[in-house]
C-alpha cells in the first residue's frame, strides 16, 4: 500500500493535471457553504486540499467529521488556483488538491492547545511534547539542528577525522559539574559516572594512534538548568595529533561558514579575530564579548589615584562605561539596583547634559578638574562608574554593557560577529577550597613560557586554551593536552591531589602518557547552543526534540520517577529518605 506520493509541500505549478495522493494531518479546516477546504500539513509544509460535495459526496460527508490534527489521506486532481486565491507565502500557495477520496486515518481527541496559540505555558508545551513539535517554529529547528549537524560530519571526514564512539559508562571526570552516578548491578556498591565530556577517551584516542578523531557526542551534567543550559548535551569533540592551532581554527571556521552558509544564507567573514583573554577581559569585561556594539570599557584607576573622592582613591581598580546618551535619574537607579544584584557596593555616574553642558552627579564636587578632563565627558554622554577589585569591576560592568547594549539599540541583531579568545589563564584560586583549581580541565597544557614554571607562579601561568565566541555566546572551548606524565603529575599537584588519589582517579592515563603520547589537542562545540544562536532561539529547549524543563524533570514521561524495592535490592541501594517517606 502507498500512503502517498508526494509530500505535503512539495505540490507545485507543474503538477496540475496530475493526480496525486497526499497524507498528513489537517491543520486547519473551513466550510465555506458546502465547499470545504483543508489545510493538510506534514513536515514539508502544507497543500489545501479542496472537498466539493458534488464531486466527491463521499468525501464531503466524511470531511464533516475532520478535526484539527486528525490524519488523512486524500487522492485528487491538482489544479490550479485562481488568480485572486493564490497564496504568496506558501510554496504550495499556486495549486490545490480537488479531492476525489478521501479517509480519515487516525482521528485527535480535543488537543490541550492549539498549535497556532502563541505564549502556551512551557510545562503544559512539554507535557505533550509530541504535539508541541508539530509546531512550524520547533519542526524548523530540529530540521535545522539535523541539516547543521550533516554539514559538519561532512567537513570533518573530508578533513580526515574519523568518527570514534565513546562509552556513555565510565569513570567519573574533573569537569567543574556534579556527575550523573549509574550504579553497577554486578559491583554492588561501585558506580559508574555518564561522561561530562569524552575529554580522557579521546585523548587515549590519540595516544593510541588514530591521530584525528571527532564524535558527536552526548554529554551529561549535573548541574541547575538556564535558558542557555541543560543537563544532556550533545556537542561536537574532536582531536588531533601533532596539533597546529591555526590549522584548527582554520578547519572550524571553514566548518562554522559553511553551516551559516548552507543552513540560513549568511555569509561569515573568515579568518574570526582573536582576542586574548586579558584584552576581553580589559576592553569587554568578559570571557565571550558581544561583538556586534562598541561600548568598551575605559580604565580611569590611574587618573584617580589620589583622588578626593574615597571610593576612586583606594580601589584596586576604577572602570567606567561611556554611554552615548543622558541616562535619566531613574535609569540610573535601576542601573544602581543592577550593580548591586551583581556585588557592587553602588554604581558611581557623571551625566552631561546634551543642550546646557552642566554635569549632572553627586561625585562631581569631589573630582578635580584634571579628573574630569581625563574623563572627556562630552555633552550628551554618561559615564558609569564600578570601583574595586578588577574581577569584581569586569563583572559589573560586562553585565551593564550587554543590558545597556540591548536597550539603547546598539546590538545589530542581524549580524553574526565571531571570535576566538585565546590565552586563558591556567588556574583560578578557589576561595572556598583554599586552593588552586583548573580554569578549563587539569588536562591542559601550559603555554611554552610556563611549562617550566606555572607551579611556581600559578596565578600568572597562561594556558594553551581558545573558545569560539559568537555575539556573546560561548559555543565552545578547547585546548593543547599535556602529553608529558612528569608535568601532567605536576598539575595533579599544584590541585591538591595526592599521589594515591591520582592514580585512583587517573592512573591508566598517566600510565598511557607514559608510553609514547603524541603533542594533541582539539576542542569540543556546544550542538544545541550552536542550532540556538543560529535559529535566533532564547532557549535551548527549543532546539532540543525531547528537553527537561528548568527544574531538571520531563513532564510528558514523569521521569525521573521511583524504581521498585527490588531494584534498589538488586543493586544493593537502600534510600535514606524514600519518596513520599
């Protein structure tokens, strides 16, 4: 039996005369005085199909019954529209199905909403996920995300990476997130972690000679769910031998134009500019600068040194922002609120006014004239002020500038502005451990002007590490491996780690590093983070076919859910606090 013989949206201009069979689900129907007209959609797109009584009676007494998302299947005469029927936004919009039989295949019971209803509660969305996708937006996005997802297995075979599977069941991994814990049927009392990345695997790949691998893999993570964060997540990983950086990013940038190219149409200027860290953090306040609007962050700590104003005199660091516009006092206070949400003590401002010049601040009676000439406060222009410590003045004020951005209109929400952003730092005092922690993963290596050193000066030492930046969002990161056992060691030291725990926790990589390891290194690309900012998506559930909504749960299974009181005794688990308990 054939269900059909052409796609929904595939009918055009040159099949009129013909006579096809189509099936789908009927989006829409209307009864127009006898004549009825049905708009049947699959995931090509849509076809109306025409039902005259007194052509097909049958067809028309049946049509009585068709509700939205029943599935028919319907044979006829394509024929031409007429001219004042055509529909220019539909590429079916020239031709019609005048049906000659038709059948109701399944039938809908009343739906929980319909899918042309806009702001549907997510939970209700995510509870009948199945219907939820049948939406044009969603169906655009998965077909996107799988479209995105061919083109880069095809630039990374044709650049000699082989696609190497890695197990889902392994070792637990210094990732920086809680791991999802599996316990062992058969080793009562031991578990196994899902990977939070193939970071330890694919490295092994290389030491085990395949010299270029890549995998699209899924990764798991325990951590708290944002718009821009899930728990699974599939990402792109590769790795290469003998690594060159410019011929990585070379390789990813080919891939990532292309994407834009063959998936919306958008050429993207290549090579991306690079950018240390240092400078982002200088110019932009952050790790993965929107690109698209200036508005850079300007240093005022050393006209300041000295300064009557107490706040500017003794602070590590006085930063400010240069608005291209006289905020109002009560733009400001919500600005004031914002800094505060993010640590800052206040948020100091100068305001002059557009028409008179007068500078309008409660600071200014404390700035000499040479503080403000240093400034060059124009008319019409406000700066923003955060005083203190630098880390805590880059957060402040990379916040301000994204708000700020958005709401005076200076991000071009059409451009697409890539970056790398090389040259992190390799590790980060962690206040709350007492101790150094890795910024990216243990596992990298430190740049050539370090690797003698970087345990002797730890927070100076500089790391072979990049992320790929787009207007704003970290798409990924990745780095040069340590490939020497005796450095690799010395890392596990500088962390805090034991030498017992590092051979607990890492001993068969160390032991395989110390057994002819190649230089490599690679990068891991966020999949779902990539499909949002190419769909121009604010959240990542709407890239995803089958997410959990922000509280980490699926409500269209229940998952997760309770097991039975034999599992838990087949696995030698008793709960502390049962469900309900």
């Amino acid at each position: 039996m054939s269900w059909r013989d052409l796609m929904c949206g595939e009918l055009r201009g040159e099949h009129v005369g013909t006579r096809k069979t189509l099936a789908g689900w009927a989006a829409r129907r209307r009864d127009h005085g006898g004549l009825v007209f049905v708009d049947l959609r699959d995931r090509t797109g849509i076809t109306q199909l025409v039902i005259n009584p007194e052509r097909a009676p049958e067809a028309a007494e049946l049509a009585k019954e068709i509700r939205n998302e029943f599935v028919l299947q319907a044979t006829g005469e394509v024929v031409a529209r007429a001219a004042d029927a055509v529909n220019p936004n539909l590429p079916t919009g020239a031709v019609e199905v005048q049906v000659e039989s038709l059948r109701i295949v399944s039938r809908s019971t009343p739906l929980p909403f319909q899918l042309d209803e806009d702001n549907v509660d997510e939970t209700l969305r995510l509870r009948y996920r199945w219907l939820d996708l049948r939406r044009d937006k969603l169906q655009r996005n998965i077909r996107l995300r799988a479209q995105m997802v061919g083109i880069i297995r095809r630039h990374m075979e044709a650049a000699g990476f082989l696609d190497i599977q890695t197990p889902i069941l392994f070792k637990p991994t210094p990732e920086g997130a809680r791991d999802f814990v599996v316990p062992s049927r058969l080793h009562k009392g031991r578990f196994f972690a899902l990977p939070q990345s193939p970071q330890i695997l694919k490295q092994l790949s290389m030491i085990a000679g395949f010299d270029r691998y890549y995998q699209i893999a899924i990764c798991f993570r325990d951590e708290d769910l944002r718009a821009d964060r899930v728990q699974e997540i599939t990402q792109l990983d590769m790795e290469m031998s003998f690594p060159d950086r410019d011929v990585l990013f070379a390789l990813m940038e080919e891939t990532f134009a292309a994407v834009w190219r063959e998936c919306v149409g958008v050429d993207i200027p290549r090579p991306f500019p690079r950018m240390t860290f240092a400078e982002a953090d200088r110019r932009f306040g952050s790790d993965k600068p929107d690109t698209r609007f200036a508005l850079e962050i300007e240093d005022a700590t050393a006209a300041t040194r000295g300064s009557a104003f107490g706040v500017f005199a003794g602070a590590e660091a006085v930063r400010f922002l240069r608005v291209p516009r006289a905020l109002s006092r009560s733009e400001i206070a919500a600005l004031q609120d914002r800094a505060q949400e993010l640590g800052a003590k206040g948020l100091a401002y100068l305001v002059r006014d557009g028409d008179s010049g007068e500078v309008r601040s409660p600071i200014a009676k404390f700035l000499s004239q040479a503080e403000l000439d240093a400034f060059a406060l124009a008319p019409g222009e406000t700066l923003l002020f955060a005083a203190g410590a630098w880390a805590l003045t880059s957060r402040v004020l990379g916040a301000l500038r994204v708000h700020l951005g958005r709401e005076l209109g200076l991000v071009d929400e059409d451009a697409f502005t890539f970056l790398w952003v090389t040259d992190f730092p390799m590790f980060e005092w962690d206040e709350d451990e007492q101790r150094f922690s890795a910024v990216h993963h243990p596992f990298t290596r430190p740049t050539d002007e370090f690797v003698d050193t970087f345990h002797e000066r730890p927070g100076e030492a500089l790391a072979y590490a990049y992320d790929l930046i787009v207007n704003g969002n970290e798409l990924g990161g990745g780095s040069f491996r340590i490939h020497e056992p005796d450095i690799q060691s010395r890392v596990f030291d500088l962390l805090a780690l034991s030498e017992e725990e590092q051979r607990a926790k890492f001993g068969f990589l160390l032991d395989a590093l110390a057994m002819g390891a190649p230089p490599h290194g690679g990068i891991a690309l966020g999949i779902d983070r990539m499909t949002m900012v190419l769909a121009g998506e604010p959240n990542l559930r709407d890239v995803i076919a089958f997410p959990k909504n922000q509280a980490g749960l699926d409500p269209m299974s229940g998952a997760p859910s309770a097991v039975t009181q034999a599992q838990l005794d087949e696995l030698g688990i008793r709960l502390v606090a049962p469900p309900g308990g």
